[in-house]
C-alpha cells in the first residue's frame, strides 16, 4: 500500500493531468491512494476570491468566472465527449461556490475562507479521478472530508488523530484491495460538517496523514525537481540531489524553511518508519531523494534562505540589563501573537529577533512592548540559513552583503542580510 502526492503544478493543465497517467501507467499500479492538490494558482486565486468576497467587493463574479475558465479550459482539452459526467460534477462545486457568494458574507472570514477554498481540491480531483477512467487507470474518487477529521480552527485546522485512525481503517483498506483511490490533499471536516484547511502547502501533510493511518510502505511526493536538492536551484548554480536523508535533516530544513517539504509532513511518517519518496514527475524513473531513518552524514552544506523577514531589536527604556524578567515579557508577547522566531540573539542591553513579517501582526507586537522597550527595525531582509556549513560557503554567502546579524551554532549557520540573492 502506498500513497502518491501531485501537487498543484503536476495538474496545472491538460498536459500534466496527462503526465500524472503516463506515471500510474508506468508503475503499474496497485493499493495506492493518490492525494491531489488543486490545480496550478488555484488555491491564491480561491483565497482572493474569498478576500474579495468576505470585503463585500463587487467584482467575484469576474473572479469566480476566471476560476471556471480556467477549469473547463483543461477539462475541455481532457474530454472530447461533452456529454461526459465530469461535466456536470465539477459545474455542481462551482454552483456550491455560487451560493456562498449570493449571500452577504455572515461568518468570520477564516471559516469562510475555509468553505470556499476546500473547492479547489474537490474540483480538481473530480477532474484527475475522472480522467485517469477515461485513460483505463480504474479508480474511486474519495472526499478526503469523510475520513480527514479536524477541530474548528479554521485555515489552519489540527487533525483528530483518534477519529481519523478509526474512520481510515474502517473503510479505506477494503476500498484499496480492490481499487485505486483519489483523494483531495489539505482539507478536512469538523464534527459539525465543515469543511476546514490545514494550512497552505498543506497538501503533503494530508499525504502523511493518510500514509500514517494506512500503515503504508511509502509516502511518494511528485514534484517538479529532481528530488530534495541542497539549496533552491532557482537562486544557486551547481546544486546537489540528495539520494537519501534523514527525517531529523529533513525537518531541520523544513524548520528553517526549505520549501519542498511542508514542516508538518514528516512526524506522523517518522512515527511509523514510513520512508517519503520525492521523485521528479517529469523523469518519474529517475530515484529522487529517500527519505527515511539513515544514519548518512552530511557532507554538503546545505543551503536554505527565508525571504520577507524582519529583525527587530529591542532595549529596555530604562537602560537595565536584559533579564530574564525583561525576556519573559518579550516571549509572552511573542507566544500571544504566534510569532515564530527564525533567529535570536541576546546581548546586555538588547534582544534581537528576526521573523517573518506580517503588517497586522508587526503592529501588534509594538503597540504590546512599546512601553517597557525602545524598539528599532528593518524590514525586506533576507535569512540564510547554512547547516552543515564551511567556511568557504559562509565566504561566498557574505560575499557583498551587508550582514545584519551572524549566528553559528556547531552545525547551522545564520545570517540576516539586507540585499538579498535573487532569482
Ligand atoms: N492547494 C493548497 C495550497 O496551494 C495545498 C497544497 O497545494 O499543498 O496551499
Ligand atoms: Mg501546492
């Protein structure tokens, strides 16, 4: 039993959801479920949609049509039978989303938001389930809602465990012995029957969650690189794949922000000893990176860089010493506001803290420590991270760069930087 991961840019048109075939086709496929993600930019269009919506804009008509173009462009070039089922099904989600826009927006936006952007997973695996039929690769299509149970915190539901364990292996394995199954990544349902999200790029997550449940031989993650590579080849030449990682290396980087792996995805297939596989879809023989319990040292720095952060110092007003009364008001601020802090450092008379930069939250965080702390900062910076770093990568990172702050730990290497590298 395994599980596959697409995600958005393997079925951002007619001729991805055709390569997603040509994978399953060439692996022969037996007891996988696949979980799918929306398609392409649907997911910011969708969260637009839902901004625009819930700030009574007048234009979610042309938004919503923009959204359905582009749709039925792919489903168009997928099926040549007009009258094929597909059509009515995805037509009945976007009357689902015509609805919720007919009325005044009631609710708080994250519960609507909710409601709305769960439809472009149901869209999107209505459409691959349907065309992976059509192409003779058999299988059921499944509301990952009917097993994905979650509490209310909506956009960023956590998973009841217990609920989710029983419901997959109530049904699930029986429907796998006998067939292939697609499902929809980062949504989930409440006890009341709402649909939630678990958090942008939440789809792997799902993957995880379900390899957990099922007890699978692997989790395989689709993406459009060759596998987990030392640093984004989009900002560095001469990259390195990795054939084989640990979880604790792979949640390292996922901590200090490599974007290929979505923080929340590795613990629950860690628990069970399930490997993650992230293979290209493009050169779906090629092996991609194992990820698994290895005791593999690292030899090449790998390289990790955070845009849009901001670093913040702060000192007393009454010049004292930094204490740990001093501190435990500045975390308590921090906690409150759910300000994860990517670097810190402490000295006499400051502290210092850089993270990702959010407006509404920054303005927050001010008007909470600004009686006790003199408060300066800068924004637009960039974080790069080194593990595993030597002084010759650290050299040509520093290169030309005004660093803002420096942190080297035996392993991990941070600086903040003010002109960043850029794609
Ligand atoms: N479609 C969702 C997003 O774009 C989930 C995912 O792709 O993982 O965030
Ligand atoms: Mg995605």
């Amino acid at each position: 039993m395994k599980v596959y991961k697409f995600g958005g840019a393997s079925v951002k048109n007619a001729e991805a959801v055709k390569n997603v075939a040509k994978i399953l086709v060439a692996d022969a496929p037996t007891k996988i479920l696949i979980v799918v993600s929306a398609m392409g930019k649907t997911t910011n269009a969708l969260e637009n949609l839902a901004q625009h919506y819930f700030n009574k804009n007048d234009d979610c008509p042309a938004l919503l049509n923009a959204i359905k173009a582009y749709h039925y462009s792919i489903i168009e070039a997928l099926f040549n039978d007009k009258n094929h089922p597909v059509y009515n099904q995805v037509n009945n989600f976007f009357v689902e989303i015509d609805w919720i826009l007919e009325d005044e927006p009631q609710d708080e936006y994250n519960f609507i938001y909710d409601q709305l952007v769960a439809m472009g997973e149901l869209i999107s695996t209505c459409i691959v389930s349907n065309y992976l039929n059509l192409s003779g690769i058999l299988n059921k299509w499944i509301d990952a809602r009917a097993y994905l149970q979650t509490d209310n915190n909506y956009r960023n539901a956590n998973i009841n465990w217990a609920k989710t364990q029983a419901l997959i292996t109530k049904n699930l394995p029986t429907i796998l012995q006998n067939e292939l199954a697609v499902t929809q990544g980062f949504i989930g349902n409440t006890s009341e029957n709402f649909s939630t999200t678990l958090g942008r790029e939440g789809s792997d997550y799902s993957a995880a969650i379900f390899g957990n449940c099922l007890n699978a031989n692997s989790v395989t993650i689709w993406k459009d690189v060759p596998g987990v590579l030392n640093a984004d080849p989009k900002l560095f030449k001469n990259t390195v794949k990795f054939d084989t990682l640990s979880y604790t290396e792979a949640i390292e980087m996922a901590y200090y922000g490599a974007s290929i792996i979505h923080p929340k995805t590795l613990k629950p297939l860690q628990n069970k000893n399930i490997p993650l596989l992230v293979k290209p879809f493009m050169a779906s023989h090629e092996s991609g990176t194992k990820i698994c319990a290895t005791e593999n040292p690292i030899t090449t720095p790998i390289i990790i860089v955070k845009n849009e952060q901001i670093l913040v110092s702060l000192s007393t007003k009454d010049v004292s010493f930094m204490n740990q009364n001093h501190l435990k008001n500045i975390f308590v601020a921090f906690a409150d506001l759910n300000i994860q802090v990517n670097t810190l450092q402490i000295s006499a008379l400051t502290f210092s803290a850089c993270f990702d930069f959010d407006e509404t939250q920054f303005k927050q965080l001010r008007q909470t420590l600004d009686t006790e702390f003199n408060i300066r900062y800068n924004t637009h910076l960039q974080l790069i991270t080194v593990r595993h770093y030597n002084d010759a990568t650290l050299k040509k990172l520093s290169q030309n760069k005004q660093i803002l702050m420096e942190q080297l730990s035996r392993s991990t290497a941070q600086i903040v930087v003010k002109n960043k590298i850029q794609e």
